[in-house]
C-alpha cells in the first residue's frame, strides 16, 4: 500500500513537492489536532513542530530547506520507486487527468495553448497543468535528489 503523508502548516513547501512527486500528502493547519485527523486517514505526519516530536507515526524535519526535506522522506520511506512525477494537484492533492488541448483553450495562457500540446486538469480545482520550464526544472532537480540516495547506499 502507498505511503500517505499529511504535512503541518510549518512544511507547505514540502507539501507541494511531495505532491509533484505524485505522493498523496494533505496539508493542515490544524495544529495537534493533525494528530487526530492522521490517525484517520491513516497518514504519517510532517512536522516541524517540536511539540508532537517522537509521537507515533511522526517523523520530525530538522531542516529548513525544503529540497533536503523532500530528499530525507523519500530517502527515510524508500519511496523511489514510488514516485509519478506531476501526476497530483500541487494546490489539493487530487490525481491529475488528461485532457484534450482544445478542452482548455480558455484556461490556459494562448501563448501556453499555442506552444503545448498535452495538458492535464486537476478534477477537484480545475487547475491546468503542461509541461513547461517549471516540469523540465523540478524533473532536473529530483533526479538529482534520487541520484545522491542511492549514492548514499
């Protein structure tokens, strides 16, 4: 079964890089109650809070930047060979779902639409998503997050 995650209000950033990863992590500002809500749903939380450290199912980020915090969780779960990059809403966590170009000519930029042909939708929000500058950066970076995991074998 996927690992899930559900980040505190301290770890957005991480948040949204897990989900680019196409791992199912929620975000809460709902202080300890985040206790609660992961026992629920069966998620192990993120925090940066010092307060719920070494409780169950809790992992504990030190650091502040948020690509060693994403390179500690994937390293910490093994969670390689589970990554789909840029297969979830960065804004709600919902899978992502192919669309046809045509279908967002009014969502998108026309420079966007002109110069892409694949996009996906988030069916929840409605985000449109293609791969632009921001895909080929992020993809550059994580491979380079993997890479120095396995190094480090």
């Amino acid at each position: 079964m996927p690992k899930k995650f559900i980040c505190d209000a301290m770890l957005g950033k991480l948040c949204k890089l897990l989900r680019m990863c196409g791992i199912d992590t929620e975000y809460s500002e709902k202080g300890i109650a985040l206790l609660l809500e992961s026992r629920k749903e069966n998620r192990t939380i993120l925090t940066a809070n010092t307060r719920i450290r070494g409780k169950k199912n809790v992992l504990f980020i030190q650091t502040s930047q948020p690509m060693a915090q994403l390179r500690e969780v994937i390293a910490r779960y093994k969670l390689q060979n589970e990554l789909q990059l840029f297969s979830r809403c960065l804004e709600c966590n919902s899978k992502l779902k192919p669309v046809s170009k045509e279908s967002v000519r009014d969502k998108v930029p026309y420079y966007t639409y002109k110069n892409f042909e694949k996009f996906v939708i988030c069916p929840s929000c409605q985000k449109v998503f293609w791969k632009g500058s921001h895909y080929k950066n992020m993809t550059q970076e994580i491979k380079k997050i993997l890479g120095s995991i396995t190094e480090s074998k």
